[in-house]
C-alpha cells in the first residue's frame, strides 16, 4: 500500500522594502528609456494590474540606475539565502520539527544563477545533517511552486518516515532592466514582486494530503514565457496569448487529469492558482466556469504581494489553508515551456 504524503505546514517570507503601486508608477514614468507615447499607452496597466503592494529586497533607488548582470546575481544569492532561512526556520517551527530531522531538502527558484547552489549554501546557514538529501530546482518558472511541492511529495512518498524541506525563493525585482524599453518589460514593473516559502512534507503526521500530481507541456511553445539572458540581467519573455492559451487549452488539460483521479471539476471545492496577473485569473474563472470567489486566495494575494513567480502559489495556498477550506483542492501554475503543474489535495 503505498503511504500518503501529508503538508505538515507551510511559511511564507517577504524582504523588507515595500512599495505600493502608485510608487510604482511614478518611478517608472521617471526612469523609463523608452519612446514617451508607448509608456502613456501602456500605464494603464498599474491600475488595472489588480495589485495595491508589493515587496523588494533593495530599495526604490536601487532601480533608478544601471545594474550589470554580475552585480545583480550577487545581490540574488546573498538575499534569496536570508528569505529561504527565514521560511525555512518558521516553517520547521510551525510544525515543532528541528532542522537536523529533515531528510530531504529542496529548493526551487528561476530568477538568479548560483553553484553552489542555494540549497548547499544554506546548509552553511543551518545545522542540515551532512548527509541530508538535495535537489536544486532551476528554470520552472512560475510553475515551480506547484512541480516543486509535487516533487516533494514524491520523495516523501519514497520513504515512509522521511521528512521534506520544500523551498522555493524568487527575486523578480532584481531582473529589472534600467535600460529595457520594451513591452514585456514594462508590464513586468507592474507585476513582479519578491518573495519565498516552506512547506514540510511527510507521511507520518498530521495534516492536508497530497494525493496525487501531473503535468502537461505543450508543443512548440518555447516562446510564451521564459527569460533571456543579456549582459544586465534576464529580460522577461511573456506572450500575451497567455489568456486565449488557458480559453482553449487549461479546460481539457485539467479535465484529463482529474479523470484519471476518478474526478470531476465539480469534486474541486478550492482552486489554488497561481496569479499570474489579473487577465490570468479572469481566464481561468471564464475557461472553467468558476463561481465569481472561486478565485478569491488568488486575487488576495496578487493583490498584497503581486507576481512572485514560482514562490506565489505557495502563498495562495497558505492564505487558502488560513481560512479553513475543507475538501479537495486543485493547486495549479503555468510556467515556461510552456507548460502547467497539478497537485490535488484534501483537507
């Protein structure tokens, strides 16, 4: 028989500076590089982006000058460390478990470069049994959250009384470009924020079961979201199809993933999806025929701490479980590939 995988609990971690979207806004009209009458068409956006704050882990004046690639990846491990202990310290202590009991430990991110990789350098943070397992995750993008915390289960799953340290961290804030004009980044100032979170996986305790997962990578699809890398940072890469995607894809794609659980979208009592941007979430209600709150832990958390890639599934779902929500969940995100992960729950 094989053992369940539980979600003994989950952390989340913001960096300290925090700006609301009208700061935002103003930052950017000063600072912008590009032709005046593409930045007035494209404002718009911070109104409508469905986000009153966000978090960044360097200050607004930071932004307001050219920053090479070198300088930015420095400044991603040295604060992507601090936040991942951080969740990871609350997140053990959540669940009353000490850092030399976990077994495994994984760490997810997309929007920095490091090796050693972040999981070998938290060890030299915290007092991790040498022998502990690793697994560094990288280039998931958004759908990190979700493919990370189904991997986790996984390994749980491998081993009866094992004890799983899921990690993910993005600093979206950092991949600003001071000299990028053009679309795709101007609409990520309106969107990305920092973050990271925890989640500790076992099947001996207590709490919400992870039953099962999958995933789903379409063809030729290699341009709807990603990163290039240039000499000053990762230049994001986003379509705007994105939407018209999730209308003619997402409904057949998670249709045969519950039907291979014996399910119906009508046995989902909460949807835990991952908040791209206010368009993504209209998509999804419209797409699936969700009642108008369906969606209500996502928009809360666009709205607090906007697009933290793979980190802001993770956040969804803490608000989620905050409230109580009783039954089956669909945790879902879409991510580079392009592609989406599933990871169906029960409380």
């Amino acid at each position: 028989m094989t053992s369940t995988a539980k979600l003994l609990s989950v952390s989340t971690a913001v960096p300290p500076y925090k700006f609301d979207q009208q700061t935002v806004k103003d930052t950017i009209s000063q600072i912008y590089s590009g032709p005046r009458d593409v930045l007035e068409k494209l404002m718009p956006i911070y109104q409508n982006s469905g986000i009153l704050n966000r978090y960044s882990c360097v200050p607004m004046d930071w932004y307001r000058n050219p920053v090479g690639w070198e300088d930015k990846n420095k400044l991603f491990i040295e604060h992507s460390l601090d936040l991942l202990e951080q969740a990871a310290t609350t997140c053990l202590a959540q669940a009353g478990r000490a850092v030399e009991e976990v077994d495994a430990l994984l760490v997810v991110t997309s929007s920095g470069i490091a090796t050693p990789t972040l999981d070998a350098r938290l060890m030299q943070r915290m007092p991790f049994r040498q022998n502990v397992q690793r697994l560094p995750i990288f280039g998931l993008g958004c759908a990190g959250g979700t493919l990370g915390l189904a991997r986790a289960a996984s390994l749980a799953r491998d081993g009866k009384d094992k004890l799983v340290l899921f990690l993910v961290v993005e600093l979206c804030g950092l991949t600003f470009r001071q000299r990028d004009s053009s679309k795709s980044g101007l609409i990520a100032t309106a969107l990305f924020g920092d973050g990271a979170a925890g989640a500790l996986i076992s099947c001996k305790g207590e709490g919400p079961e992870l039953i099962a997962w999958g995933e789903h990578t379409w063809p030729d699809t290699l341009d709807i979201m990603g990163w290039n890398v240039m000499d000053d940072g990762l230049a994001v890469q986003f379509s705007r199809d994105i939407p018209s995607i999730i209308h003619r894809e997402i409904p057949t794609v998670i249709d045969d993933f519950l039907h291979h659980q014996g399910l119906k979208r009508q046995d989902i009592q909460s949807w835990i999806c991952h908040p791209g941007g206010a368009k993504v979430l209209a998509a999804y209600e419209d797409a699936l025929g969700l009642d108008p709150q369906a969606l209500e832990h996502s928009r809360i958390t666009l709205r607090d701490y906007g697009n933290m890639s793979a980190a802001t599934v993770m956040f969804v779902l803490k608000q989620a479980l905050t409230t109580g929500i009783q039954g089956r969940s669909l945790v879902t995100s879409l991510g580079p590939g392009f592609s989406t992960g599933f990871l169906l729950m029960e409380s």
